[in-house]
C-alpha cells in the first residue's frame, strides 16, 4: 500500500540568531522519540531558518527612501516596510490595492519579497534566507553528522498564485533532492505520450508539510516520510523558476 506519513516536531520553541538548526532538529526529534530514517524528508520554516541567520530587521530603524515613500502612501503601507521590500528586491512587477509584487535577488517573484511581520515580534520583520539552497544544504549536513543518517531538506514559505486565491507553502531552498519530477516522454496506460508532464515535487510535499505546521501551532519543522526521494546532491530551487521569457504575468 502507497503511504505517506507526516510528522510535526513540536517543542522547538523560539529560534535566535546563531542557532544550529540540524542540532535542534534533532533535539526535537529525540524528545518526541522520532528517529530519522534515510530518505526521510525534512520540511522546515522559512522563518526559523531566517532567525537563526540573523535576517530579522527592526523598522524603527530603517531610513525610507522617496520611492518607498511614494509607493507607500499609493499603497497604504508602513513606508519602512516597502524601502525593506525595495531592498530585498531585484525589481517590482507591479503594484496595485495594496500589493507589492516584485522579483527578488532570488529570482522569486513573489508578494513583498517574501518579507514578513508575522511571528518576529512588533516592529520587526524577517526577510528570506540569502541563499535558501544553501541553508538547506547546512541543515542536511548538519542532521547526516549527528545521526548518519541521509535525509533531503526542503525550506518551505507560503507564496500567493496567479491563478487561485489563498497561500500555499512552496519551496524557496532544497537539499539531496530534485525539484521537479519531468515524466515528458513517458506514456501514460493508453499509450499516449505525456507533453506537459512536469511536476513540482518540492513544493508538493512543502504544501502537504503545512497542513502539519500550521501558521500559529508551533511546529516549524515537518518529517515526510514515504516518498520516493528522487536524490540529487546539487539539487536546487532554481529547478522551480519559470523562465520570464515563459511567464505570462510578466
């Protein structure tokens, strides 16, 4: 029988900079007496991972420019909000109510530059990991050290669509893994031979992890396991980035 299981380490409590995430998740893990298995999959907030990296700022000290001045009050937002958005930006796509679309250095194009209030504490927000692959990749390391064990590691955040209303938990970092499954080629059991099949894997699972975390219950790492991890070691979330040439909002 196919299964899927998910399982949410809780108790991890408030991450601060500096921290050992591997190390913590591993704690947690131990205390709730989970252990690891290979090919396991670890799901972990974008916001814990963004604490332990320091990449929290505090708007009372930030100095807004006269563009982010300007977009502010078109948009109806803190104007030390938007010059941290402008920051975190490569450019902006469009604006509009109160939404703020932009590229960022990442290459995501996303609303306000994946920059968040929520769950930093008033009068602060936390902007993304500088290079999510790459964290993901110190997290991977880190639980392989301290259990042996060969996991894949997804940094997940919650990103608007397009097409649908409401978030869903994408991938903005992975590790050990690939994040596509491309099956354009194969045949399907009539015969017919599939063109468009492309499957973003990576932020499948993160959208399953966050029916685990939640966005208030405390549980910012999510153990997936049952899946047939496809492994890459250089894997990356670029895999996920369409192309502009090939985006139609842009």
């Amino acid at each position: 029988m196919k299964r899927l299981e998910l399982f949410g380490v809780q108790g991890i409590g408030e991450v601060h900079a500096g921290a050992r995430l591997g190390q913590i998740i591993c704690d947690g893990c131990l205390s709730q007496a989970i252990e690891l298995a290979d090919n396991d999959l670890l799901v972990v907030a974008q916001k814990i991972v963004s604490k332990a990296e320091g990449r929290t700022v505090r708007l009372d000290e930030v100095k807004p420019s006269e563009r982010a001045r300007q977009l502010a009050q078109e948009l109806d937002k803190d104007p030390a909000l938007v010059e941290v958005i402008l920051g975190e930006s490569r450019k902006v796509i469009r604006t509009g109510g109160r939404a703020l679309i932009v590229e960022t250095h990442h290459g995501f194009v996303c609303a306000n530059a994946g920059v968040d209030q929520s769950n930093v504490g008033l009068g602060q927000v936390a902007l993304l990991p500088r290079d999510p692959d790459r964290s993901a990749r110190q997290i991977r390391d880190e639980i392989q050290r301290l259990t042996g064990k060969s996991v894949g590691v997804i940094i997940s955040d919650s990103f608007g669509r397009a097409w649908r209303i409401g978030t869903v938990d994408v991938a903005v970092g992975i590790a050990g893994m690939k994040a596509i499954k491309d099956e354009r080629g194969s045949q399907d059991h009539h015969g017919y031979e599939l063109k468009a099949a492309v499957a973003a894997v990576a932020d499948e699972v993160a959208a399953a992890a966050e029916l685990v975390m939640g966005k208030r219950d405390g549980v910012p790492v999510v153990i997936v396991r049952g899946y047939q991890l496809e492994k890459k070691e250089d894997g990356s979330v670029r895999e996920l980035l369409r192309p502009e040439a090939e985006d139609l909002f842009r």
